[in-house]
C-alpha cells in the first residue's frame, strides 16, 4: 500500500480507502462486513470513511462495533465522520451545519463509532441556512475540545471552500483541510476545473467518493442490472435511472471496457488505477459488501503502471470530456 499526504498537512492516508455508505447495514451481512475491514486494513488501508447519514447512523454504530472488537491501536487507523444529513430526524437542528447539530452530531457519532475524536470531519453538504462563520468557528471549537483533528467539506463550492478558509484566517481558526468530491473518469469538471486553484492556494487534499461511478465503471451493468447488485436494491431507483439512463455515458463504458480488455486489467481497476493518476488525489474511497469484490479493487495500485502517456491519450478520446482549467 502506498501512502499519501492529505493535502498540505502532516496527516498520511492510504492512497486507497475504505468507506461505508451503502455497504454497512444494508449490503450484505455484519460478518461480511467485519472481513471486509479486517482483509483492508490487513493489506495496508489506514483510512476509514462513514457518516451520520449512511442508513440513519447505522453504519457507525456496525463500524464502530467492528473497531472495537478489532483492538487496533488508534495510532494505526484514521475513521472520519461527516454532518448535515443527520439520523433520520425531521425536526427543526436535526440536520444541517448549524452549531447546535453540529456539535451534538459531533458527539453522537463519537459514541456509535466507539471513539474518543474522530481523525476527520465532514460538512457533508453545504447548509444555505448557517452562515459559513459559524460553522468555520464550531469546528473550531471541536478541534479545540480535542474531538476532531481535521475538518473538511464534502461538494462544497469552490467559492464556498474559498470563504471558509478567509473566514479561518483572518480570525486564526482552524481552516478546511480536505474535500470529499465525487471523481471518476465520466464525472470530472468539478475535481479537476472548479477546484483547480484550491489545491495550490490552500493545500487541500481530497478523499475522493464514487471512482467506479456507482458500479458502471465496471463494466458489470453493460448487459443489464444484476440481482444481487447495488442498482437492483428496492429504494435505490433513483440512482439506477441516474447510473444508467445516459446512453452516452454507457457507450463509453463499452469502448473503455474493450480497452481494459486490450490491457489485460479488469475495467474497475483500471478506473480506479486513472483516479490515483491524478497527484490532487490524496484517497481513493472504494467500497464493497463482499470480500471478493474488495480484493480486486484493492489491486488498482498495481495497475497504475501500466497508464502510460498513449493509453491516457487513447482514454481522453473515448471519455471525450476533459474540463477546461478554470485559472
């Protein structure tokens, strides 16, 4: 496993993550679960990703479980958390960045993920309801509590991002050290356009979410959705049609899987192996319900090698959608 700074700071993190979101308490069973963390943080992974949102906060109180029973020495593993979707509650500071459900957020999933502070902190979404102050000093605060490390944003503008990090200085807070944004070779405007100047001007680091493109990177939906896939769950209509109603997007997954085929590498892998090409990358995300599945994304490092200067230019004409850099 190779190892990455997240962003400017001292913080190091396999270039290759483990995160929850579909795939605790509902993919799959807790035991499968278990396996699947022991096996990535056997082979190297030091990242774990979850979220009060992630099934209602269920998620962390499986990983939580799981970090438990596992007794690994917490210098060994960093595990984060993120707010603003909140547990499935629907009254008024149940949800969004506001210092009230920030804070208790902050201590609920303390005690579902059985931790003492969490490595990293999510704004999971930005919040048009709390001015960004407030949510700049709370975290603040956190860190000053000792109950967080690192704060960061998850699809926050850059103009957002950019806010945040004058409020920060100028008031001597902490300021955002990483973005999680989706990033993956048909979805790339934001991480490599919108965000361009972030990564010179502040330093940010990235957990990237998403590098298979909910599974179609694949290649695995090209013939239909298998039953016992993520897109064929009962609740999850809107991200099958989202995942597999562009015709376009599905005619690039054809051409990009008989390349693969040319190369001799799974088509996942090698999408996976084209997101670490990128040096603003601190984290691949990967997630998977099975055991099997995560051992063989967690071979795309090995792949990376073999995306020589022609097959990035052979991957740009099929693709056909390299943002312009915004300066």
């Amino acid at each position: 496993m190779n190892y990455r700074q997240l962003g400017k700071s001292g913080l190091q993190v396999s270039e290759l993550s483990y995160g929850s979101w579909l795939n605790f308490a509902k993919l799959g069973s807790n035991d499968s679960m278990e396996k699947c963390m022991k096996y990535a943080y056997d082979n190297g992974v030091n990242f774990f990703d979850n979220a009060e949102g992630y099934v209602y906060g269920k998620s962390e109180i499986l990983m939580g479980k799981i970090l438990q029973k596992m007794k690994w020495s917490r210098d060994t593993y960093v595990v984060s958390s993120k707010v603003f979707f909140g547990t499935g509650g629907k009254l008024p500071n149940q949800t969004g960045l506001s210092r009230k459900h920030v804070f208790e957020a902050c201590d609920a999933a303390l005690k579902r993920l059985k931790v003492s502070y969490l490595d990293l902190y999510f704004c999971h979404r930005p919040d048009p309801n709390s001015p960004v102050e407030e949510t700049v000093f709370t975290m603040h605060q956190l860190f000053m509590q000792g109950k967080i490390l690192y704060w960061g944003t998850s699809e926050w503008s850059a103009e957002q991002i950019t806010e945040a990090h004058a409020i920060a200085k100028q008031n001597h807070l902490l300021a955002p050290t990483m973005e999680q944004p989706q990033y993956n070779l048909l979805h790339r405007e934001r991480f490599e356009s919108e965000y361009h100047n972030l990564y010179s001007q502040f330093g940010m680091g990235t957990t990237i979410w998403s590098p298979l493109a909910s599974g179609l990177l694949t290649g695995k939906y090209l013939n239909g959705v298998p039953k016992n896939s993520r897109l064929a769950l009962k609740g999850l209509e809107w991200l099958r049609e989202k995942t597999l109603g562009d015709t376009a997007r599905l005619e690039k997954v054809k051409k990009l899987n008989l390349l693969s085929e040319k190369l001799g590498v799974p088509l996942g892998r090698l999408a996976i192996a084209w997101c670490l090409k990128n040096k603003n990358v601190s984290t691949v995300i990967i997630g998977a319900s099975k055991l099997e599945q995560l051992k063989e994304n967690l071979k795309s490092s090995e792949s990376v090698n073999l995306l020589t200067d022609e097959v990035m230019n052979e991957i740009e004409k099929i693709v056909n959608n390299k943002p312009k850099i915004k300066n």
